[in-house]
C-alpha cells in the first residue's frame, strides 16, 4: 500500500523521501513523511487516512474525511494558527481519505507542559468559541450538530451498561432531554475532545489537532474535557480564564448550569462508548462524578 500511496502522493507534486511511525496515537492511521515539494524544498508532513465512522462512533468521530472538511470550512477561513492542510484525496484502492498537513517540529503536548499553558489553552478555546458563535447558522448543516437524539444516545447507552448496578441512572434518564434542551442553547463550533493529550504547545503558540469531533454545541463540553481530572483550584481557575476571555463584560447566568451539564455528559459519554474498553475502577469513578453531579440538580439524594 505504501508504494501506491506513493504514487498518488507524487502525482500531486511531492516526491515522498522518507516514513517515519508517527508516536501519536489517534483513531485514524497517521504517519510522518519528508516529503520534496515542487519547489524543491523539503519538509516533514502527517499523513493521516481513514474513513468515516461516525456510525460506529455513535456520531462522535467524523472520521479523516470529515476533519478534511473542518479545516475548510472551520479553520482556514478563520485564519488561526494550525497545521496547514496541504492537500486531501481519495485513495480508491483503499476507499480511505488521505490528508496530508503540516508536521509540527519541537513541540510538545500540553499533557507535558507546564501548568499555566493549561490557562493559555483555556484563553484560545475561548476566543476560538467567541469567533465561531456567530457562524453556526452559516456553518449549520455542514458541521455536526449535537441534537436531542445525539444526547439521549449517550444517555440510553450508558443506562444499558450500569443501571444494574446504579438504579439511580433512571432518574438521570427520565430527566436527560430536558438536560439535553439546554445543553443545546447559545452553542458555537466546538472541538469535541479537547483534552490536553489533542492540544500541541509550540513556542508561545496553542494548536489543536484531531478535529474529528467537532460539532455545534455548548462550548462548555470544551472546557470540562480540558480540566477532566485536574484538581479544583487549577480547574476553577481555567474556568475563571475561559470566562474572563470569552465574556469580559461577564458570562451569561447559564454558564455555570450548562458547565454541570456538560460534565455530565463527559461521563455518559465514555461510559457508553464501549463497555468492555471502561476498566472498573474508571466506571466506579465516572459514576461517582455523575451521580455527584446529579445530587447537585437535586435528582438524587
């Protein structure tokens, strides 16, 4: 497969010099190439491929063809620093989409950075939500959008698995959509995984990857994915730099509401996913936040 891809590589005007594995682990095959471009210059680039699999992701992953199309239609226009998106094709052997984009030399993921780039990253999602919410509407069909039927997928997943054990899910369950209907007021575009380990630190700069996940949805469920499993203080304070970046004149009275519910379906999330992939001890853990969460709408006692 490698000579083939190579052969359509090079018919796009870059001569493949060298594949390295790549150490990043994502949910689509990627690989690093030195790759020679029509102007003679040589550079490294991430080729990444796959297909779509939003079904089998329960319309959480879009897969490479989708992160092609948030590129387009998401970053580029914006004009924010990521890795550029140097060209994407179809490799009809294979049926995979292929994208190739920038290699992002000497820098390192903000899971093993110090701590007050955690700020910096809670400050960038900000001004990246702040710039999106008002081109949802013009984005609106071409961008995923996190709607009532999404949401109770979770919600109907994860009562399968654990109401056995934690019958209290019920109540969770009878009182999700209308969770859910708020969970969906005032979105903007979203990353959908922002955790640390998808957030590269280059010099002073944040960037992203991995936009497979991206919809229109309550910017929240950014913030809790990047300040899952910190402590309080340092959680409370990228909350405060969210805030402080993305409403100055101070948040809406929904924020706090809307960041409890998009804690909750953090936990529904993973707990639905894949039963047999959440160990134990992390289900014990995640059902204990939720059912925390839910004693503070007062559903359970």
């Amino acid at each position: 497969m490698s000579s083939a891809l190579d052969s359509l590589i090079a018919g796009r005007d870059l001569t493949v010099l060298k594949r390295e594995p790549s150490a990043y682990v994502s949910s689509s095959f990627n690989e690093i190439l030195t790759c020679r471009f029509s102007d003679d210059s040589i550079r490294r680039i991430l080729l990444k491929r796959g297909v779509t699999h939003a079904e089998r992701s329960h319309g959480n992953h879009g897969g490479v063809p989708y992160e092609v199309e948030i590129y387009r239609l998401v970053l580029e226009p914006l004009g924010i620093r990521s890795p550029r998106l140097h060209d994407a094709f179809l490799d009809t052997v294979s049926g995979e989409t292929v994208m190739l984009i920038d290699y992002i030399e000497n820098s390192v993921r903000l899971s093993k950075a110090e701590i007050s780039r955690l700020y910096d990253a809670a400050c960038w999602i900000a001004a990246f939500h702040k710039a999106n919410q008002s081109r949802v509407e013009l984005l609106a069909g071409q961008v995923r959008r996190y709607g009532s039927d999404y949401y109770s997928g979770w919600m109907n997943r994860a009562h399968e698995f654990w109401s056995a054990d934690n019958p209290w899910l019920g109540a969770l369950r009878e009182a999700w959509n209308e969770f859910a209907q708020e969970l969906q007021a005032g979105p903007t575009i979203v990353h959908g995984e922002y955790y640390p380990k998808n957030i590269l630190i280059s010099g002073d700069t944040i960037i992203p990857i991995d936009w497979e996940t991206t919809a229109i949805a309550a910017g929240e469920i950014d913030v809790v994915f990047l300040t899952e499993r910190w402590p309080d203080a340092i959680r409370e304070a990228c909350e405060s730099a969210y805030r402080q970046a993305r409403w100055p004149e101070g948040p809406p009275a929904s924020f706090h509401r809307r960041l409890l519910l998009a804690n909750m379906y953090a936990q529904l999330l993973r707990l639905g996913h894949r039963k047999h992939l959440v160990s134990e001890k992390e289900a014990a853990q995640r059902l204990g936040i939720l059912r925390d969460l839910c004693r503070k709408t007062g559903l359970v006692a």
